[in-house]
C-alpha cells in the first residue's frame, strides 16, 4: 500500500502530494508564515518543547498479545509465508461455504450430466490502471507483501473442514457471537480439531493456456497479472465464435471434479442442500493451509467478500428425445456457485527470533515493537498518565493550568494560551532494523494507527480527518501521518510517523476530557479502524482488545522509545500554541 501503488491522474496527484508535503512539514516557517512580528503584533507563537520541555514527555512501553481473533466480518484472509525482522510468520485459513440456490435442480428431467470444470477464485485486492489497444489490462496489487517486481511461490493445501463453525458461544450470555482465534483455539479449553479431512487436488495447468494459478511443479504461482479466459462455442451457422473474459489478479485453480460430483452434485434432492443450517453441518467448509517452498513464500491478502471469490462448477446436462422414431439429443451447459459466505478464521504460526521483553508502565521501555496479527501493540502516557483527579500538582494539573485557567475542581473556565496544532512523533530505530538479513524498507509499515486504548475508538481527529477515505494509503493523512522516508522515496528507508493529536489535545484542555492511555498498532488499512475491536486471549480474564486492521497485516516496526539511548530520536509529543504579548 505504498505511494506509488496507485495511479491517479495528474490533477489529483497535484493535490495529494501538496497534502502530503503540508502534512510533512515540521513547521520550521511557522511564526514567519502563520502568525509573524509583522502581521500579529500582539501575540507569539511558541513551542512547548522550549518553553516548557517537562510536557513533551512521554511513557511508552510495548505489550505482547497472546492468541488474538481472528474471525471478522470485513471479508478479507490472509494466507502465505512472511518474513521480517521479527521472524517467519506462517497464515492459512478455514472458511464456511454456502450455496448460491438451495434445494438446487443440476440433472432434473436430463438423462445424463457431466461436469466440465470446477474453478476455484481467490481474488487479490487490485485495480485497473492502463488498458492498451488490444485490451491488455495491467492491474496495480497492493495485498502481497512484501512487494516486489517478482514473488515467491508458495505450497498451498486445501482440505474438506472436519471442525463445526458456530456462529454463537453456547456457555456465553444469549446470542454472543463465537469468537475464534489466531493459534486455532475457540477457548482456552478448546481446539478447533480435527482440521483436514478430504484433501482437494488440483488439476494441472494445460500447456497451451495460462489461466491457472499454478506452476509445474504443483506450486501457487504469485504475480500482478490478470487471467484472459477464452472460450469457443459454435454459432448457429456452423462458425466457431470466440468469446475472451479478463478476470483480475488472484489464486484461480481448476479441482477434481470426483469430490463435487459427490459432494454437491449427486445429491440433488437431498436434505443436505435444502437449507443453510443443513448445509453447514454437512459441509463445513474448506481450509486453506500454506507453507514455505525453498524456505521462502509470499504473504498475501484476499478479498474473500468479493461476490467472484467461490468455487464454480460448470457442467454440461444431456436430454434424450423421441421424435419420429428418432433420438433427439439436446445438450445444455449450466453452473452453479459455492460462496465463501458464514465464518473466516485465519490462524497464524509464528517463528520469532525476536522475544518482546516485559515492559515498565512506570518508566516506560528503550524501544517499541509493533508487529500485526498475533504480535504486539505500544501503549503512550501523556503527562506521566496523570489525569485531573490523581491529586494536586500533578504534571497534567501543570499543563493544563498552563493552557487555561481552571476552577477549584480543575475544569475549565477561561483560556490562557491557544493550541495551534499539537503531534505526537515517533522515530523508526534504524540501527537495530538493519542488523537483520530479514530486514528491508519494503518490510516497514506505511501506516499505524493511533487511538484511544481505555475505550477502543479512535481518537477525535480520526473522524475530523476527512482526507481520502478510498485509497488506504491516503486515507487519514493529516491525523494518522504515513511512515516519512529518506528522501521521500518510497524504497527508502523510514524516518518517522507524526500523528497530528491537535483535537485531543483541545478535548483534555477544552472540554476536560480524561487523559487516557493511547494505543498504537500496525495498520494494514486504517478505514477498518473504526469497527469493532478483536479480542485477545489471555489466562486472567483481562479485557484485552486490538485493532482489527493490525490483526490482518503481518508487519512490523521498531520505534526508539522514550527511555532510548538515542536523544535527539527520542519520542516527543509537540505543542505549537499561541499566547498574547505582555
């Protein structure tokens, strides 16, 4: 989801590199430019880091997260092989299936039917950015990671579902839903158990044709190319017509046909295909297992929400007629659709080389690790944690009477010092990413995502931010500030993210908001963010939660902590404020 991942026209582009340039800014001219000597007599625009430097501290410290769910209704698995700094992280996949007709008629008055092909689609997320003359489209594919011109392929496994997939938790209050987790637990008590029952084969690709997925040596080949499906039928004057369909980038594999013909075809009438219950226990879905080959693999997102992620059996039925004492042969071609609708549970197998250490809440940790899926999130103190109530003299009691003048209670009453714009700004720990063999700037985040840890809701300035809300990597700019590069190239190593907190901030002077503990995490596509969080099991009970995006991404960063060796990297909240002349 990097910058140049998308194509826009030169207009739009003009627009969004002139946000991203006024987001990049330091405020180096602000006096100057905002509010200078010449133009606002009256007043000074001042940093608080110089003025008052005992308020830009802040505590950071990292938490490690146990199993986390992993089944979503935002319609998106992972599967692959990924490899960081961190280590290798294995994801594969279990998913229901349900019929596109129950009670479905394949034979009916026919007397024969046989099935041509069963295709299976797993779609990546792309788009369409040049179409030439002769209809070539090239698409741009911002869900494999990590990116790259070429990837690696890797082994995939698909089985029949032994597990039963409930929808409801039955020792939980009515009607909670079922949660499902990263290390295929649905508790800590149970294992989603037994997994692989039949086992799927795959039919190889024809040499003539390249519309499958996979390679000669039985692999999931990995690319940003679309498929070009022909297909030739006779026309009415005996002529051969030829009809092409472009489908985009994504996994498309042909199946045996044996498995379907019993599974689905054979029984037509039966009960096990004349409702959605039904169905369900007799077919409990598929599941997608991946694994390294040559010790290496790719890691991909699929868009399996989309209405062209199924498995489409395509058949031909056969009648046979008396006329006039002849056999009149009348062949029909039909086909029918299994969805991946219901429950999607990714599970995750990891292999760090890197063990979190335990953290200090008080003092607050040397360095942050961030990682997705079942990794580790940041917690941030502003103000030592201190909040109104903790008792007087307190540095957030300092701070704020320094802003405003407050009554006997510590509310709000009048204004002292206008907050121009307030942001909390993170280094990348560069020294110690660079001592891996794994690491590489196509391995660094582009987003993380800040919030409201003690309520699980993004901050104020989310919902303010009303920048591009379609393309992730745009989406939230001025609030959720992208990962800034050397050089501003894309390929570069990363700098820093500043998050711009400036109605936070307000909100804890303004309108006496409490001073609550922040979060931060790995965003995959911080549009998700506003969705419900995803639990994390954990063995006391605690009400632990992460951000869904992080759940479904598998990178991960270093960040230079507050307690870091490194001053001049050390993480800093910054408040530009104004305040009259005396």
């Amino acid at each position: 989801m990097k910058k140049n991942k998308f194509a826009l026209n030169i207009f739009t582009l003009v627009l969004i590199i002139s946000s991203f340039i006024a987001c990049d800014s330091d405020f180096n001219n602000l006096e100057s430019d905002v509010l200078n000597s010449g133009v606002a007599t009256n007043f000074n625009i001042k940093k608080i880091s110089e003025t008052n430097p005992e308020f830009s501290d802040v505590i950071t410290y990292s938490k490690a997260l146990g199993p986390v769910q992993t089944n979503n209704n935002v319609g998106l698995s992972t599967l692959g092989i990924y490899d960081d700094v961190y280590g290798r992280v294995s994801s594969s996949f279990v998913t229901q299936v349900s019929l596109s007709t129950y009670s479905p008629t394949f034979l009916g008055d026919a007397n024969e039917l046989e099935i041509d092909s069963v295709v299976l689609t797993l779609p990546y997320f792309s788009t369409i950015t040049d179409i030439d003359e002769e209809n070539n489209i090239t698409y741009s594919v911002d869900s494999i990671f990590p990116d790259s011109d070429s990837y690696s392929p890797i082994r995939l496994s698909i089985y029949e579902n032994n597990y039963f997939i409930r929808d409801f938790d039955p020792i939980a209050d009515f009607n909670e839903a079922q949660n499902y987790f990263s290390n295929k637990t649905a508790s800590l008590s149970e294992i989603i158990a037994p997994l692989e029952g039949s086992e799927l084969i795959f039919v190889e690709n024809p040499t003539n044709v390249n519309h499958l997925s996979i390679n000669q040596l039985g692999n999931i080949k990995i690319n940003n190319q679309g498929f070009k499906l022909t297909s030739t039928t006779e026309g009415d004057d005996g002529e051969d017509n030829t009809s092409t369909i472009y489908a985009p980038p994504g996994i498309r594999l042909k199946l045996d046909h044996d498995f379907w013909q019993d599974k689905i075809i054979d029984k037509e009438g039966d009960a096990v295909l004349s409702n959605a219950n039904n169905f369900l226990e007799y077919f409990r879905g598929l599941y997608f297992k991946a694994e390294a080959v040559n010790n290496t693999g790719s890691h991909i997102i699929l868009n399996t929400g989309s209405t062209n992620a199924n498995i489409t059996i395509y058949y031909t039925t056969t009648t046979i007629e008396e006329e006039d004492g002849e056999d009149v042969i009348t062949e029909e071609q039909g086909s029918f659709a299994l969805n991946f609708v219901g429950n999607k549970i990714n599970f995750f197998d990891n292999n760090f080389n890197i063990t979190i250490p335990d953290s200090d809440p008080d003092i607050g940790d040397e360095r942050i690790y961030l990682k997705g899926g079942e990794g580790s999130i940041a917690k941030i103190k502003l103000f030592n944690g201190d909040d109104i109530n903790d008792g007087d003299n307190t540095i957030f009691d300092d701070w704020k009477n320094f802003f405003v003048e407050t009554d006997s209670d510590g509310n709000f009453e009048s204004i002292k010092r206008i907050v121009n714009e307030a942001n909390l700004v993170f280094y990348v720990d560069q020294d110690y990413l660079s001592q891996s063999t794994s690491y590489g700037p196509e391995t660094e985040p582009d987003r993380l995502y800040l919030y409201d840890l003690d309520n699980q809701t993004p901050l104020t300035d989310f919902y303010l931010d009303a920048t591009n809300s379609s393309l992730p990597y745009f989406s939230k700019f001025n609030h959720l500030g992208p990962l800034q590069r050397e050089n501003d190239e894309s390929d570069e190593n990363g700098v820093k993210y500043k998050f711009r907190i400036t109605e936070h901030i307000n909100n804890l002077l303004l309108n006496d908001s409490t001073n609550v503990e922040l979060g931060l995490a790995v965003s995959l596509n911080v549009n998700l963010e506003e969705l419900i969080q995803q639990e994390v099991q954990t063995n006391n009970d605690s009400d632990l939660k992460t951000p869904i995006s992080s759940v479904l991404t598998p990178r991960g960063t270093i960040l230079h902590g507050n307690n870091t060796g490194n001053q001049d990297k050390k993480v800093y909240l910054e408040i530009y404020y104004t305040e009259p002349n005396n």
